[in-house]
C-alpha cells in the first residue's frame, strides 16, 4: 500500500477518534499495527472489559476479528486473526 495513502487513512481515524473523544466524552483509544501479525496484543487502559472495536487493515478496509475473551483485561485486548495483517485497531467504551 502506498504510505501517502495509509498516512490519510490513519489521520482520518485519528481525527474521527478525537471528534468523539472531545464531543461525545467518550472514551477512545486508537492501536497501529505496523508488523502484519496474527495476533495483536492491545494495552488500551480504558477501563472496560467489552470494549467496541474496529478493525481497518492497512488498506483501509473494515476486517473481521476474534477478541481472546480469556485474556482480555479492563486495559489489555487481544485480536486474533486467521491471516497475519498490519492496521489499525479502534478501542471506544
């Protein structure tokens, strides 16, 4: 993927994530994966054991996932996938 594109992508959620942070006084918190891995381990410290979470791979295009429920903490998630990908994960509560 071009980097010019994936710098707009991730400023675009960046930008969006800080809207609702900021507006909506909602809890939000934005991980990179930048090495395409099956599994991504998140340390988000919102406080919430179910948070809601987003998935783009680094194409932009919204991925489907499956949280580890056993180690997932009220600041810690971990997103498997059945491919090794790289993104951007979207943590809100």
């Amino acid at each position: 993927m071009d980097e010019s594109i994936l710098t707009r992508i991730i400023s675009t959620i960046n930008h969006n994530a800080d809207l609702l942070e900021r507006h909506l006084n909602e809890g939000v918190y934005v991980h990179y994966q930048q090495e395409p891995s099956t599994s991504w381990s998140v340390t988000h410290s919102l406080g919430s054991l179910r948070p809601l979470i987003e998935v783009y791979d680094s194409n932009g295009n919204r991925i489907g996932f499956a949280v580890n429920r056993q180690t997932q903490t009220l600041t810690f998630a971990e997103i498997n996938f059945a491919i090794a990908v790289s993104g951007v994960a979207i943590f809100r509560y």
